[in-house]
C-alpha cells in the first residue's frame, strides 16, 4: 500500500486561526483491496493556528493504517483528525506513541477499528454498526453514534478507565439482541430510547453501568 507522512502545516496569520488542512488521499488505480498507511508525526490538532488537520480522506482505500506519534516537544500529546472514509472501507488500525482522536463520517461501514497497538488513549466517535472495537493503551473513549447492538464487539485496553457511550433500543432475548459483548471496560453509559432487556453475562471489567429512561431488564 502507498504510504504518507504528515508533520505540522503553516497556518497563515488571518481571522481563521482554527481551519486545518483537509486533505484527501486517493490512488490513481482504484482497486478493491486498496492500502493507504498515514503516519502523523506530531501535528496535534487544527485549532488556535496549531498547524494540524482538520479532515483526512481516504474513502478509497478498504484498509487505513495509521500511526499517531507524539511530538517530543508536547507535554500532553493528542492528534485529533477527522476521518472521512468510503463505503468500501473496512478496517482501521491504529498505532504510534502518542493519542488519538477522531471521528468516523456518518455511514461508515468500517467493520474493525484496532487501536490495540497505540500507546496512547484513542477517543473515537463512530457511527458503523455490526463491529469491533479495540481501545488503545492508556484510558480511552468509544462513542456510538449509532446504536449498539449484538453484533458490535468491544474491547478495551490498559487504562484504568475506559469508557463506553451508546444508544440501545429493541434489545430483546426472543429477538436474540439481547447480548452486549464489551470486554475490559470499566464504564459504560447506555442511552436507553426504549424498554429492553440487556444480557451483560459477557461483559468483563466494568464498575459502572449507567442507564437513563424506560423499563430495562439486565441480567447476567
């Protein structure tokens, strides 16, 4: 696969000292098994004319590696970049020294995000449904723009306090949706649109679970 490298832009002095750069990666053959690998070496993020991006594209591609290294000079390391990915893209793997936080466009299919390999914390909105979920090294963030269902998988990683948002709604067991499998995260904040009936026997490390409305019906 093609491989970038990305440090810190020179943003201009003007009234807009908060637009990164949005950059779109694409190959000039499209295939349907197509690699890009981004390394961000330090860019931190696209605000207060820090140099970083604001969007990164790469909708062409099925698999996206990235690597988020933190700068020697940052006390608090985080590269925030938004990813805007394709309707073939499939898989997202993340690693580097640094954080890492982004969000995933609306309609992502993306069935696998790892993060297992990143030193850091990743912070992640996404919106694909029916996935897996690796949270990085230190305490990290998974929000669900969707619902979460039986089939997403979660997994979190060394931090202490790994946290998990979401929306449930229609979890039944005659539906056999009732099942949420979430391992090694401690905190777990459910938006309950609706009465369900939510199987935790598959859920390891947590300490907290938090609902908000409706009848719910928790065992395991």
């Amino acid at each position: 696969g093609k491989t970038v490298s990305l440090a810190k832009t020179a943003d201009a002095a003007d009234a807009a000292n908060d637009d990164g750069v949005i950059l779109n990666l694409t190959d000039s053959v499209d295939s349907a098994d197509d690699t890009i690998n981004v390394t961000l070496n330090g860019v931190g993020t696209a605000t207060s004319a820090n140099g970083g991006y604001d969007t990164l594209g790469v909708a062409a591609y099925e698999t996206v590696n990235i690597t988020a290294n933190k700068s020697a000079a940052a006390a608090a390391p985080n590269e925030i970049i938004n990813l805007v990915v394709g309707a073939s893209t499939s898989s997202i793997n993340i690693d580097g020294t640094g954080n890492f936080t982004t969000a995933l466009g609306t309609g992502a299919k993306v069935t696998s995000v790892d993060a297992s390999g990143l030193a850091g914390a990743l912070v992640l909105t996404a919106s694909a449904a029916n996935a897996t979920y690796k949270m990085g090294g230190a305490s990290s963030t998974l929000t669900m723009a969707g619902t979460l269902n039986s089939k997403d998988t979660i997994v979190g990683g060394a931090g202490v306090a790994d946290t998990v948002t979401a929306t449930v709604a229609g979890m039944s067991p005659l539906l056999g949706t009732s099942a949420v499998n979430i391992s090694d995260v401690e905190r777990i904040y459910l938006t309950t649109s609706a009465a369900n009936t939510i199987d935790m026997s598959a859920v390891t490390g947590a300490y907290t679970l938090a609902v908000t409305d409706n009848k719910q019906t928790i065992t395991g």
